[in-house]
C-alpha cells in the first residue's frame, strides 16, 4: 500500500472480491513436492498488486515502467502511481439481486482477550494508569514517551487467549469506546465458521518442459474457501493530495458494476473485482 496520503473520500469507490474457486495465499518460503501448504489471508500488498497490475494494463503502463514513476512528474501516466487502496476485510453480502448490502467483518482487536469458559467472557484490556508504577517499564516509542502497558487488573477466572471469532462494525465501535462487545448471541460477532473454512487439495508437479511429472511431486495444500453469501471488501480512490487522472471517473470504468475477473493469489487462482 501507498505510504504517501490517504485515499480522498471524494474519489474512494468500493470493491467487491468474490472467489471463482478456492483461494491461495502463503509467504516466500520454497514449497516443493511432498509439502503441506497451508492458505493464510491475503495481505494488503498482494490485493494492491492485483489491483495495481489491472490498472497499469488498462493506462498502458508497462511492469518496468512503474517503478520510481511517482519521481517523474512529467511522465505522461504519472497519475497512476497516485491510485491507492486500503482493505482487505472479509464481509456479509446480499443476494444476486442485492449485492450492494456489505456488511464487513473484522478481527477482533489484539487487546480484546476471551477466556476458556464456554460461552467464552471477553475481557478488554485497557492502559495501565500512570498512577501505577510497573517496575522496569519503558515506552517502546521514541516519539510516545507517555505510552503505558495494556493491562487488566480484573479477576479473569481462567486461562485467556486470543478472540477467535469476528467482530461487526456494531461491536469494533463498542471495542474503540473502551466497551466490552456482547455475548456471541449479540450481534456484535460473527462466528469464524461462518466465513470461511479450509478445504485440502492435492496437486501433482508438472515439468514445464515436458509436459510430464515423476515420482514423488505430488503436494497437498489447504486452500481458503468463503462461505456463501462472503466476499472480501476493499476500497479505491486517488490520493489526496495526488496527480489526478485524465478523466474523473476513470476508476469508475476501471471496474465495472458488472464486475472483471483477476487472478488473486496463488496457483492461478480467479475473483470477480
């Protein structure tokens, strides 16, 4: 993502990225036959490469040309170094005849904690107050002295780990006004299960020269597959303070309502953006 400006609310449009199939992600460590390949979620880089790569082909950019593009301002599709993104968030959509209802879900924060109980408690963790000394204690951040350690100082009656299940806009507000979200019975979560699941495939290696494989390539990889009814959720737009495009509503026609087929991830893998 672009580290430069936010995106401007003016120019920011919504994108909807609907798996074609399975999907696969995973970092670069080598994968070679006989390995066990396990899908995490994608990162904001590979949705800004997709993404980026769409765009770059439409304005005639080539891959080569992209790289220092924002330092020459003279360079007639200059303006394309200043598209940025922001997601990607898993998220609840309508039906085929509504699919403008979104509903994103998000992780819980790394300080909202749950016990072991079943229903879990969920237990917020807040900043100790400057009135209690932590001894050894040292801000991390040189430019945020002041910074204090996520604490709770509360009985916790059990073990507590991280909250595995999703929260809804409803239940992060609660979250950011320093407010404990309700039981999964509320609706400020959305059960793990019912947003994504993992399915296990098994691939065989093919030399590229031959057309033909050998012994022991075969591979096993767990791909993420959303539930129905699941999409990711991204958002585009210009920068604010970026070049603008030759024509306003260029991203606009860059994705169309009736959507274009990307290849996301790994092993050649397709969404409807």
């Amino acid at each position: 993502m672009n580290h430069a400006a936010a995106l401007d609310p003016a120019s920011r449009i919504g994108l909807l990225i609907e798996p074609l199939d399975t999907l696969f992600f995973r970092d670069g460590r080598p994968f070679a036959s006989a390995d066990r390949g396990h899908s995490d979620f994608p990162t904001p880089q590979t949705l800004a490469g997709m993404l980026r790569t769409h765009l770059m082909a439409l304005a005639g950019v080539r891959p080569g040309e992209i790289h220092g593009l924002r330092e020459h301002p003279d360079h007639p599709t200059h303006w394309i170094s200043h598209v940025a993104f922001q997601g990607l968030w898993l998220a609840q959509v309508g039906t085929r005849q509504a699919r403008d209802v979104v509903e994103p879900c998000l992780p819980a924060p790394a300080h909202l904690m749950q016990t072991d109980d079943d229903p879990p408690r969920y237990i917020l963790h807040t900043p100790l107050s400057p009135a209690i000394e932590m001894p050894g204690w040292q801000s991390p951040s040189l430019h945020y002295p002041q910074m204090r350690p996520l604490m709770h100082l509360g009985s916790t009656d059990g073990k507590l780990k991280p909250c595995e299940d999703f929260l809804t806009l409803e239940g992060l507000k609660k979250v950011l006004q320093d407010e404990t979200p309700g039981n999964r019975a509320s609706g400020d979560w959305i059960r793990k299960s019912c947003l994504f699941d993992h399915e296990e495939r098994v691939g065989i290696g093919i030399d590229a020269a031959t057309g033909t494989t050998g012994d022991g390539r075969i591979y096993s990889a767990r791909h993420l597959r959303l539930c129905e009814n699941v999409a990711f959720y991204a958002e585009a737009g210009w920068e604010s303070n970026g070049a603008a495009p030759p024509e306003p509503h260029w991203l606009d026609e860059a994705f169309p309502a009736d959507g274009v087929v990307l290849p996301f991830g790994g092993e050649g893998r397709r969404v409807l953006v």
